[in-house]
C-alpha cells in the first residue's frame, strides 16, 4: 500500500481519504495537549504559514497513548489548539500510534522509514515528513523542534 490508499478519521466524524493531499509535502505528527512538548503547535503553525501556500499540508494526530496526556475529547483538543495557538492546520480524531490497536497510518509509517533503533513511537510530537510523492522521507523525534525541520522542508517543497 501507498500512503495515499489510507484513510483517517477527521475531528468531526467523517472518514478523509489521504489521496486528497497527493501531490503535497506532509507533515504527520502525533501530538498532546499536556505534554513538555505541546509549545510546538506555535513552531508547526509557523512552518504552516511560510509553507502552506507553496504545498505544506500538516496532519495532526492527538494520541493519549504516554502518560495520558491528552485525556480530552476531540472537540475539546481542538478547541483548545485553536484557542491557545491559534492552529488552522488539519487535525484528526484521537488515535494509537503504537499496540493492537496503532492506527493502520501509524503501522506504515513506522515501516517506511528505517534509522531508527526502534520502529516503536516512542514520545507525542514524533514527526514524519512525506514528499509529494507520497514517500516517507523523514522522522523525526519529539526534541526535535519544528523550527529544526524547517530547512529539510524547503529542501523538498521548492
């Protein structure tokens, strides 16, 4: 399968299929509301903005699968991005990103792309960046702040 065969479950219920970026450079992370790291949606929101208009497309999925750190329901983890980081980029129904129940998106990811001791996810905000032609190109861990991702993304989108 090819990223753009899968489809996610989107905030307000409805299935969106991800052959509806194809042709777009992704940036999929998983992400929590009480996490050290929640500060990034100011950095991902910056990436959106300079790149958005050139192809960037950020697909942001909230697990509370470490440390139950975002116990709130969908509405109320968008509310609350919206409202305290100002997000306007997607974002989709909680999901598991590791285990029997690890989201089929997560599954392929993780087996897409090597250099990793572990395929396992191991912290909220780990990264994957994905060129326009659907390939995964990147990962990224959780200490890597957006702003760090920002020239591999020029690299690719230009």
């Amino acid at each position: 399968m090819a990223i753009y065969d899968y489809s996610v479950k989107q905030i307000n219920g409805e299935t969106k299929r991800l052959s509806d970026y194809r042709d777009k450079v992704l940036l999929i992370v998983n992400t929590a509301t009480r996490c050290r790291y929640t500060n990034q949606y100011e950095g991902l929101q910056e990436l959106y903005n300079k790149y958005h208009d050139k192809g960037l497309e950020i697909l942001d999925f909230p697990c509370n699968q470490f440390a139950n750190q975002a116990p709130e329901t969908d509405e109320e983890i968008d509310k609350f991005c919206k409202e305290n980081y100002k997000t306007t980029f997607d974002r989709f129904s909680k999901i598991e990103v590791n285990g029997k129940n690890e989201d089929p998106l997560y599954t392929y990811l993780k087996n897409e792309i090597g250099g990793f001791p572990s395929k396992k996810i191991k912290w909220n905000f780990t990264k994957f960046l994905v060129n326009r032609n659907g390939r995964v190109v990147a990962r990224f861990g959780p200490n890597v702040k957006p702003e760090k991702i920002d020239a591999r993304i020029k690299q690719i989108i230009l």
